[in-house]
C-alpha cells in the first residue's frame, strides 16, 4: 500500500485543481484534462506533479505563478490568492469565469441605487462586512437560510407564499457565494411592481448585477472605507478584506463609484 503523506500545503493543491478546471475549460471536448496535462505547464515530472496534486509541494513562487498565469492566460493575481488561501476554487472559478453583465443607463442606475439605499437604510447596517439574510430580515415576505441536505448551490423558490432562498448548511460563506445570493436577492427586489414599471424586464439579469454590488458595497460605507485605506498598500486589497468581495467586483464597484460619485 501506498503511504500518503498528509496535505502540508492544501493551498497548492487548490492551485492544482484550479489549474486542472481551466484547462477543462480551455479545450471544450469530452477528452478530459490528465494529472500530466496540469504538472506540464511547470515542466514537471509524474512525480513532482502527483505531489504538487497532494499538497506536498508547495507552488508559490514568482516565476512559477508567472509561468502558469501565461499558459493558463489568467490574471496572476487569481493565482496568488489561491496560493495564499484568500480563495478557495469555487470563487477562483467564477472569478476567472466572471459574473456577467452590469452595464445599465445612468437613469436605470439610480434607480437601483435609491432602492438599494432604502434597503440599506432599514436594515440599519453599518458594520463590515455585510450578512445578506439582514437584507432579508426587513424585505416582507422573504426568507434567506442555509438547509440541510441541499445540494444545488443556491435554490430560490415560493413556499408558503415566502420567497425562500437557500444555500447547502456548512458551505463556505465565499465571495462568490455571497454576491450570488446578493443577486438572487436583488431578483426578487425587481419583481416589485413599483421596479417592474420603471424598468425594463428583460435586462432584469442586468440589474440584479448591479443591485447587489449596490446592497454589498453601499456608497457611505465605501467612501469611510477608501478614505481610510493605508494610501502604502493595494487599496483594492484592503477593500477586498473589508467587504469580503472579489477583486473583479471591488474593481467594478469602484469604477462605478468614482465615475457617479456616489
């Protein structure tokens, strides 16, 4: 029998699958990606690889990331968080994948804003980073909750004449989890009639996008959380941390924010 030693470097391991995933993507047949097809994108042996598999090397430097960034065509940073353990593969995914359209018109963006604002306001919240079953707490008729036994990532359905939202119990509260349910939120938000006569419904997927960067990331609490960012580190970073969001979408909430000032 073969002795496995115990995962030192789980993070590297994450690298690997990750790594594995974006290949499978890549090539878009039925022919699946191998363990060999990952270690060559360092040059590795079957050896180094199936240890770089098991988390008993650790992949973590400059020249290696750099390596992988290039064949995989991914941002590098994705990677480094990854190996630092500020993702986990599920949010590097849809990172990579990305999160869809958030494109609207200036007078469609305020009305999201003044929407969320109210919400905001109601929920009186004003500590980072924000819980959004809290959003839930205040919106009639709505339900938010982790359910046993789940195994699709987020269900919404009507029971009992409540809009449920559910998410597998135990699941790890990420980035990615936490926007989508943010969206999954802000798409029964839009099926208010006084949203449904305002706005057009076919780009209901649209606005959900932008609804829920309004409700994770409100612009008071982000004008006190970028004035106060150490001007020496990575602001994108910081804010990263403090509203346990991704870099994508902190990047384009920002941009948003900078743009409209508000």
């Amino acid at each position: 029998m073969i002795n496995v030693e115990n995962n030192r470097f789980p993070h590297s391991a994450e690298l690997f699958k990750f790594c594995k995933e974006i290949l499978n993507i890549k090539k878009n047949s039925a022919e699946k990606v191998t363990d060999q097809d990952v270690g060559a994108l360092l040059g590795f042996d079957p050896a180094d690889c199936t240890h770089w598999k098991y988390g008993r090397k650790n992949i973590k430097s400059i020249q290696n990331i750099n390596q992988l960034a290039k064949a995989l065509e991914v941002d590098p940073r994705n990677l480094i968080d990854i190996s630092l353990g500020k993702n986990v593969l599920f949010d590097a995914l849809i990172e990579y994948q990305g999160y869809g359209d958030f494109q609207c018109t200036s007078s469609e963006r305020e009305i999201l804003l003044q929407e969320a604002n109210k919400l905001i306001e109601l929920s009186n919240i004003k500590a980072l980073p924000i819980f959004i079953p809290e959003f839930a707490n205040i919106i009639e008729n709505v339900e938010m909750r982790a359910q046993e036994n789940q195994k699709d990532l987020i269900l919404s359905r009507i029971e009992q004449g409540k809009n449920l939202i559910t998410w597998p119990k135990g699941e790890r509260f990420g980035t990615a989890l936490r926007f989508l349910l943010a969206k999954e939120l802000a798409q029964v938000m839009l099926s208010k009639d006084s949203l449904k006569s305002v706005l057009p419904q076919q780009k209901n997927a649209i606005f959900a996008n932008r609804l829920a960067l309004f409700l994770l990331m409100p612009s008071y609490l982000l004008q006190i959380a970028f004035s106060q960012c150490d001007p020496a580190r990575d602001t994108v970073e910081q804010l990263m941390t403090l509203f346990w969001m991704s870099r994508t979408l902190i990047n384009i909430r920002l941009k948003d924010f900078l743009m409209y000032r508000n």
